[in-house]
C-alpha cells in the first residue's frame, strides 16, 4: 500500500509542466562534475598521458571555459596567453573573500588560485570545494591532474624562482564572461586522387 502511495505521488509529480516542478538542478555543476571525471580518465596521476595539456588549459577546461568538446580538443595555453585570460575574464580577490562552504558543482561562480606573476602565470588551480582537505584541482608538471591541497600546492612551487606566499593569489571569473572566440579547431581534408 505504501509502495503505491509513493509511485502514485511520483507519477503525478512526473505529469506536471516542467515549469511547475520546484526543481532546481544545476546543468552547469554536473558539466563540471563531467569533465573532472574526463581529466582524470586522461590526465590522472594514476595514468599520466597526456603531457602537452598545459596545466592552464585543463583548469580552464574543467571550468567551461572554452567552447571545447573534450580534452583533446584543448590547446596548449602559454603563459603569456593565460595572464591575458586571467587579465580580461577574471578579477583578483582575497582568501579571505572565497565562500567557506564553496563547491564548483553548487555554485555558479568559479575561483582559481594563481601561482606567480599574473601577467605570466606559473600555475592555474581550480577552487573545487571548501569543505575537502584537498579543495584545488589541477595538473602539477610531474605528476599529472588531481586534487590538492594549499599546504601540497605550496610545497610544489614556493621557494623556486624565488618565489613566495605573495606570489599565490585568488582570482574570480567575471560573471558571464566567456572567451571572444571558442577555441579554434582545425579540419583537415585527406582527398584521395586514386
């Protein structure tokens, strides 16, 4: 009897409009959700292949950012490239400004925590989830992509190049901001004159 009650419920849930149902589910989250899980099938620490992603390109994947169908269709970002990326679609913000309870798959809003020169970036981590021990995703040089922690990500980078805790900053995308041109993709035409 119990059983019935409950499909009868969801069945009559299930026939109204859409715009009457009270759900609200996040596309963009999942997406995000997706293509973590596509990263790490490619560029895992467990199964590192795919070395000429650059670790700007793959948090800027992970976070939507280009037009971009999947991994491989990701090119490599150079520095100067990313500092421009960073310069015009995002704005910097402080540690102390990040929401505590932040999660990229709940919320609309994306963070990245910059290592070095923002006008010629080192590094890119994405802001994953403020209640993890390891709250950053990115691909470290050696050991492909994964999660990280603040205390890991400092140990990774300060002290080379002299660099120090003033060169890890925050940075915010503009709210909807997006690249000018999704990325370019080239097509090529194999014609055979047999």
């Amino acid at each position: 009897m119990q059983m019935n009650q409950k499909h009868e419920k969801a069945v009559a849930y299930a026939l109204k409009p859409l715009d009457q149902r009270q759900v609200q589910m996040d596309y963009e989250g999942f997406f995000v959700s997706g293509r973590i899980e596509e990263v790490m099938m490619m560029c895992g620490r467990e199964h590192f292949i795919y070395e000429q992603i650059s670790n700007f390109g793959i948090a800027l994947y992970v976070m939507g950012f280009f037009d971009a169908e999947d991994i491989m269709a990701m090119e490599d970002i150079e520095p100067d490239e990313a500092g421009i990326i960073l310069s015009e679609y995002f704005t910097q913000t402080s540690e102390k400004d990040l929401p505590s309870t932040y999660n990229i798959t709940k919320s609309k809003e994306r963070y990245l925590l910059v290592i070095g020169n923002p006008l010629f970036p080192l590094h890119f981590a994405v802001l994953a989830d403020m209640q993890s021990e390891r709250p950053f995703f990115s691909k470290l040089r050696y050991f492909g992509s994964g999660f990280d922690s603040l205390k890991e990500l400092y140990s990774d980078f300060l002290g080379e190049d002299g660099l120090g805790y003033d060169d890890i900053r925050y940075f915010k995308k503009k709210s909807s901001s997006s690249p000018k041109h999704p990325l370019s993709s080239k097509i090529y035409i194999v014609r055979n004159d047999s």
